[in-house]
C-alpha cells in the first residue's frame, strides 16, 4: 500500500506539473482510518473530526460512514477544517511509512481547472456513487460527478455533484457548510 516509484499512494500524475491528483474522492473507508488514528492517538480532538451525521439522515437510512456498503462512497457532512485535518494526518502518516516527504493538500481552484482540462471527459453522472464504479475510462475518477469539492480557500469549492443539474466541472459551489453534496480529494506534491 506504501510503496512509492514515481506516484504517491493512489494519485495520479499531472502532466507537466510536479503534482499529483487523487484518483478518487476521499472515501468513508479513508475517513474511518483517520478517525481512528485520531481517537487512538489523541492528536487532534477527536469529536471535531466526527462528519455531521444529520447529513446522511437526510438523504440515506443508516449510518452512511459505518455502513460497510458505503465504504467506497465519498465522505460527505464534513467541513473545511476536517478536510484539511485529513490531508496533514495523511502527510504525516504517509512520509513515515515511505521515508519519503510528501505533503497533501486541498487544491487551489486554478489547480483542480487544470485537472478537469486534463482528465475530464464530460461524463456526467448525477448520483452519488462508489469511486470505483463511475469514470471507468478516465485516469482520475469522479471530476464531474459524486461530490464537488473543497479547495485550498475555506468558502470555496468547484466542480458538480450528485444534486447538480448540469455537468460543469468549473462549477463554483459558494456554499461550503457541511452537506450532503460536498467532499475532497487531495493533491500531492514531494518536498525534496
């Protein structure tokens, strides 16, 4: 799972960029791995990290995060703090276990355009769905479709989702309170 050649763990490279792209959304099987760490470490107040759980309620039966059925679906009901909480925690544990420094990050804006021009190709899909079954053609999964997503600017994030009516990957989402249509993703960059 840790073993670094050319990529960080699970990202896809940029061409002509020294940065790397998730392949997916964050999932609520990567959420769950975080919390724990959290909880078992004491790091980071482990009750600020919890997602909004009234999110899910308001859309889905159960317990969207601990359903097992819902391990590959993005995390939502999260925040901008939880987000970038997740991309230090990750930075940490992944530079540790490759002796490698890599630092993860919520994009800019004008970075996560650059991926859509790069990787998107124009396959809208309104639901919300498992990372691994949507985009199958397309290097990385889920741009214009799934969740929107949070950038580097707390109050900003960009791209579709799942309750959009259009598939405007450039979409600019002003609303970034805790919801059922907004999620993340990281980029990656190496500190040499």
């Amino acid at each position: 799972m840790f073993s670094i050649e050319n990529n960080p763990t699970g990202t896809v490279a940029v061409p002509g960029n020294e940065f790397y792209v998730d392949e997916f959304e964050i999932t609520n099987l990567a959420w769950r791995e975080f919390l724990y760490f959290a909880k078992q470490n004491d790091t980071i107040n482990y009750t600020k990290l919890l997602p909004d759980s009234a999110i899910w309620y308001s859309v889905y039966t159960g317990d969207y995060l601990k359903l097992n059925n819902y391990d590959n679906y993005p995390v939502v009901g999260i925040n901008f703090f939880q987000a970038s909480q997740f991309c230090a925690w990750r930075s940490e544990l992944v530079s540790k276990r490759t002796g490698k420094e890599i630092i993860y990050y919520l994009p800019t804006k004008a970075a996560f355009e650059l991926v859509t021009d790069i990787f998107d190709n124009n396959e809208f899909t309104p639901i919300l769905s498992d990372v691994y079954k949507i985009d199958k053609k397309n290097k990385v999964k889920g741009l214009c479709s799934n969740v929107s997503e949070f950038t580097s600017i707390e109050g900003i994030a960009v791209g579709a989702n799942w309750n959009s009516e259009s598939g405007n990957c450039k979409l600019l989402v002003g609303d970034t309170t805790n919801s059922e249509y907004l999620g993340f993703r990281c980029f990656a960059k190496f500190v040499e």
